[in-house]
C-alpha cells in the first residue's frame, strides 16, 4: 500500500476569536505539528467568475446521478517525493546514498479540455513526480503548472485525450447556503472513486493554510473527509463544484463530520491565475489579529511590514476599511485580500479611545 500523507499541516489551533478549546485540523498529507498563524489577510472571497468547465445546469439530482455525471472527471493522484536528508514525513523510508523517496496520495479534478487538474497544494507539495489515475483506470504522468499556499490550491497538468477529459463545471460558491446538500468524491484512504455525501453545515469559517496564513470563506461540511479525499471537488445537487475538500477537525484523525472546503470561488480566481501566471500574488497588510468589540484587534504588527510603516501598533483596533465597518478579523482579512499588492487602503483605527485614519500601502504577502 503507498503510504499517505495523513496531514500537512496537523496544527491544535486556539481559535483567535476567543472560542475556548483546541482543534486538530488535518489535511489530506502529513507532517509534524506546527503553530497556527493569522499574520494577514487569506482567499479572497468567493467570485463569479465564468468558469473554464462546462456551463452549470439545473435541476436537482439523485445521488447517483451527480456520481455518474462526476466521475469521469475526478482523478486519483499519486505523487513521490525525494529528499537529500531522511525524512519521516510520509512515513516511507526508501532511495540510496543517503537519499529518501516518499510517496503521498490525494485527490483533483478537471477543470478543461487542456489537462489542467485542479487539486490541494498540500497533495503535491514538493513532488518530484506525478501520477494521475482516471476513473476508468487509465494513468497518466502531471507536471505541476503552478501552486498557491496562501490558498491550498494548485494546478496539474496532464498529457491526455481528449476522451480522457471530463471538465466538472464549477458553481458559484456565493449562492451556497447552510443546508444544501452536498456529495463528496475522492480517495480516502487510496479507495479511488469513493462517494460520501452531508449537507453544508456552515459558511464563512476560517481555517490555516499551509504556510500558516489564513483561509476564509471556507465551506463547513459533514460528508465524510477523510485522508485522501484532500484535492477532491465538493459538489452540489446539480453535480457541480462548490469547492475543493481540504481539512477536516478531528480528535481522532479521522472523519468526525467536520470537515472543510476551499470555495469554488477561490479556486476559480487561483486557477485561472497559475494557469495564465504560474504563481498567485496576494495583497499583504502584516499584522496578526484577533477579535475585538467593535473591529479587529491588532496583536502585532510585522516589523518592516506595512502596517507596521504606516504606524499601526499593538492594542489598535480597526473598525473600517476604506469607510466600510469590519466588526471582525475575518471580515477585515478578506477586506484586504479583495485588493490587490499596491494598492492604498484607508483604515479607521480606534486608539486609546481615540479615533483617526491610516493610509496604508498594501504589500505583497510573503511566501
């Protein structure tokens, strides 16, 4: 059996709002623990952008219709990977002269008749090499076309017929609602093509990214995730993308019904970016937050970042963003996140009773 990451990016996270406890939050590959960061702001929110797929269609669908019509277009992946120096990072000691080959596996899906496959970065996070196996068997090696951190999304591509080609059609992740019903396909646990199935338990939670920023907007989910599902699409009742599965909250490890999903609509604006680009640029503000009446705490602001420049300090709490109120951290991490790295921002900073405005230049997010 080719052992799995089982995350990568197992972090207990003190949830900086204030919400008492800790949660295991575990992607679909593996690594040791690591401390949870909310240095900037993360995904943008949800667009509507037109997707590269197919056009959306209507009407709802049984189980197994969003299966029959989905499937064709999920892909197996396996990756390896090799390092100069052991690593017990996949669990799977292997190469010579001092060298270490590992292997991972995960989920994607396609998004165009061109091969591009949309998957987690954390599934393909340093491969040396990519396999892609369709759901009639057939395999077929990736190259990675470009990855984004910041945002658990990353883009292969494969040399394949057309006929191997099944583009899934994204939705619009603004129209989900808490409820809806949802279906899940991927390989949890390397069970290629396996089905789960829930409702969209929430909206708008917040999770870590690999690199230790944060993700918001993401799409709370009970279908069963589990290690290897990560990279898979998230579909609704008319078989389209709403997201991609990337975490789950666990005690255990396992699926406790809490699990997480990139929204479609950030995979969409990344996509078309590391397809056009290879890379993603985010907009970059520099401070570490938490919630405070009536805005968003500054914890710290990054030495040499731009808050810092512009003068923001520890113990401010910022309220608005270009005149627009943000009564939370989340909501001003994805203020900023809609701009772009250059642009100029008017903060209302509220200071020992004392209010005023900052211009700030926002800066390009570091990797």
């Amino acid at each position: 059996m080719t052992p799995r990451r089982t995350s990568a990016l197992v972090v207990a996270v003190a949830l900086a709002s204030g919400a008492g406890g800790a949660a295991v939050y575990g992607l679909a590959d593996g690594s040791s623990p690591s401390s949870a960061s909310t240095l900037t702001a993360a995904a943008a929110p949800p667009t509507t952008a037109t997707p590269a797929a197919a056009v959306k269609t209507t009407g709802s669908l049984s189980v197994n219709q969003i299966y029959q019509r989905a499937d064709p277009g999920v892909v197996d992946i396996k990756v390896r990977q090799g390092s100069s120096a052991p690593s017990s990072q996949f669990g799977s000691p292997g190469g010579g002269q001092g060298s270490q080959e590992s292997g991972a596996e995960g989920s994607g899906f396609v998004i165009d008749t061109d091969g591009h496959i949309a998957t987690n970065q954390h599934v393909v996070d340093g491969a040396t090499s990519i396999t892609v196996t369709f759901s009639n068997g057939h395999t077929a090696k990736a190259t990675v076309v470009g990855t984004d951190p910041s945002t658990d999304v990353a883009v292969i591509k494969v040399d394949a017929p057309a006929s191997e080609l099944h583009p899934l059609a994204f939705a619009d992740s603004n129209k989900v609602k808490v409820g809806d019903g949802v279906v899940a396909i991927g390989s949890p646990f390397g069970l290629e093509g396996t089905v789960t199935t829930g409702i969209v338990s929430a909206l708008n939670r917040t999770i870590d990214a690999p690199n230790n920023f944060t993700i918001s907007g993401a799409i709370q989910t009970d279908a069963a995730i589990n290690h290897g599902n990560s990279g898979g699409p998230l579909l609704d009742a008319d078989g389209n993308v709403v997201g991609i599965n990337a975490q789950i909250e666990s005690d255990s490890g396992g699926s406790d019904g809490v699990g997480f999903a990139i929204p479609s609509g950030t995979v969409q604006r990344v996509a078309q970016q590391l397809i056009q680009s290879g890379k993603v640029s985010h907009a970059y503000l520099g401070v570490q937050l938490s919630n405070a009446t009536g805005g968003a705490g500054v914890n710290q602001a990054a030495s040499g970042g731009p808050a810092a420049d512009a003068g923001l300090k520890s113990g401010d709490v910022i309220t608005a963003i270009d005149g627009k109120p943000v009564g939370t951290s989340d909501a001003l991490v994805a203020a900023v996140d809609a701009h772009k790295p250059g642009d100029q921002v008017t903060l209302t900073v509220r200071r020992s009773g004392n209010q005023s405005q900052i211009k700030v230049k926002l800066g390009t997010r570091p990797n």
